[in-house]
C-alpha cells in the first residue's frame, strides 16, 4: 500500500488501516456536506468566495469548516468539510496526518455509482437524483457493484496543505504563479536593459567630457543646465503666447503687427466685424492680455512676458 497513487474510502464504519507511504482519500457524505447551485459566475475563486453563505443553515459555528467548489455542467458543486474532524478520525484509524495525501469527494464518480455499492455490514452507497447518497441496505431492491477507486480516474483533489481556507484553487494558483515569473523575468530583462542604457550614457558623458574638460566641473556643468533652463523656460513662454494669438485669428481677421521682445508681447489684430473684436477681446482677456487702441475693427493685445 505504499503506491501514492492508492485511494482509500472514508467512512465511518470503515475498518482500521496500516498503510505506508502516501494515500490519498475518497469521502463520503458522512464528512461533507455537499451543495449545487446555477451562479452566474466565471471563476471556481469567486464562487469559493461567497460558499459559506449557502451553508448557513446547515452547519453550525462549532466546529469550523473550509469549502471546495468546482464546475460540473451548467452547476457549481460545493462542498464544506472539516479538515480537522477527518485527520482526527483518520488517526484513530491508522492513517495518520503525514501520510494524507490528497482529499477527494465521491460526488465526483456520482455517474458510475448509479448501481449501490456495499458500504459496510448495515450501509449502501448509490448516485440518487444527482447526489451521491448513504442510506440502510435494507433499502436496497437491486444487485450491488464492486468499486475498484484504484481503476477510477479523480481529477477535483485537494491537497491537505491548501485545503486550509485557501480562497483560490490549485489551477487559478499556478496560473498566477506562472504569470507572476514570467513578470518577474520580463522585470529582470528590463533591469539589464535598463543597465546597459545607462553604462552608454555615462560612456557618452565621459567621452564628452574628455572632448570639453571645461565641463569637468559639476560646478561648471550646473551653472550652464541652468542657463539653458531658463531660456528654454522663456522660449516655452513666448511659444505658448503665439498660440494663443494664432487661435484669434479668423479667416477674416489679419495680424496688423506683432513685436517680441525679452520682456513682452505686442500684437495688432484687424477684425471684419465688431462681433469679432468682442470675440477677441473675450480670448484676450481669458488668457491675460492688456487691451489697448480699441476700435470696432482693430484692437491691440500685450502681455509682459
């Protein structure tokens, strides 16, 4: 019984187990309560997310309880079990805690349990409008089946480790962790990039300075990035006053006369209507112009710059 890939199938009434190695068990509803419902959502995490709500009204606050949700059909399947109550029980058993290996629930062969299977002395187990039920042999009007679980295929496990109030799924997990490295190399890739430009920047730098020693000085490099800081901040100006003059500019109206200076900015401006040169005055004024030589057809703006 040493093969991990063994099944073992808990119930109560099952015998003691001496098992070495890794098993993996199969519960049966005596350790789950199980659910299905129609959700519009997408993800397994989402519905994991809001699974304790639907089981409100059939477990108590006593004893606490982590879920399970995957998607079968149009349904998501849930299920709340007790971690704690299974390893417990499994340990009177024989199958102590560092010998689980994956969880699994017997809902997920509900389409080969149709015909009961021989539980124990007193209990049969058989798939019963959908779920996979427990109930007296007694009850039983049919011939049973043997189940071999070591010759069924279960995909929905659950390692114990994440089975602790995990709130994605070991899918969506590896997902993120796939996306998260390939992040984290594409960062890296980026860093020795970005390393590299900078390592041709200061090569650059050097080769300048070794052609202009006069720009050694830090002294000296700051007080001329300061010079041309400053013009180019009075050029920014001058150019952002022209476009503001330029968008008074009708297809009727004409620059009469423009003078730019250090310090200032003087435009005459003809207009074909008085409607215009309100127009214009209303642009001017918004955008912090003195007005002079006002008439109904020509008008003259400044700005100190």
């Amino acid at each position: 019984m040493g093969n991990s890939s063994k099944k073992l199938l808990v119930h109560r009434e099952m015998d003691e187990v001496e098992v070495k190695g890794n098993m993996d068990i199969v519960l049966t509803p005596q350790f789950y309560t199980f659910l299905r419902e129609e959700l519009e959502i997408k993800f397994a995490y989402q519905a994991k997310n809001i699974a304790h709500a639907f089981f409100d009204d059939y477990l108590t606050s006593e004893q606490e309880h982590q879920y399970y949700v995957y998607k079968h059909g149009d349904e998501w399947y849930f299920f709340a079990y007790s971690v704690e109550e299974i390893t417990s029980f499994l340990e009177d058993k024989g199958l102590p805690l560092s010998q689980i290996g994956k969880i699994y629930f017997i809902q997920e062969l509900e389409e080969y349990l149709v015909t009961p299977v021989k539980l124990s002395s007193r209990l049969a187990m058989q798939t019963i409008d959908g779920t996979v039920t427990l109930f007296p042999q007694r009850l039983v009007d049919a011939e049973y089946q043997t189940l071999d679980l070591d010759k069924e295929t279960l995909k929905q496990g659950i390692a114990l480790g994440s089975s602790y109030d995990s709130l994605i799924p070991f899918k969506e997990t590896a997902i993120l962790t796939t996306l998260l490295l390939f992040l984290g190399g594409f960062l890296l890739f980026e860093g020795y990039r970005g390393r590299a430009t900078l390592d041709n920047i200061e090569l650059k730098k050097d080769e300048l300075l070794a052609d202009y020693p006069m720009f050694s000085s830090s002294i000296v490099r700051n007080s001329e990035l300061k010079k041309y800081e400053n013009i180019d901040k009075v050029e920014r100006v001058k150019r952002k006053n022209l476009m503001q003059i330029s968008k008074m500019m009708a297809h009727k109206n004409r620059l009469k006369s423009l003078l730019l200076t250090e310090k200032s900015i003087i435009a005459t401006i003809t207009t074909n209507s008085k409607q215009d040169t309100l127009k214009i005055k209303s642009l001017a004024k918004s955008n912090s112009f003195k007005l002079s030589n006002e008439s109904e057809k020509e008008i003259s703006l400044e700005k100190k710059l």
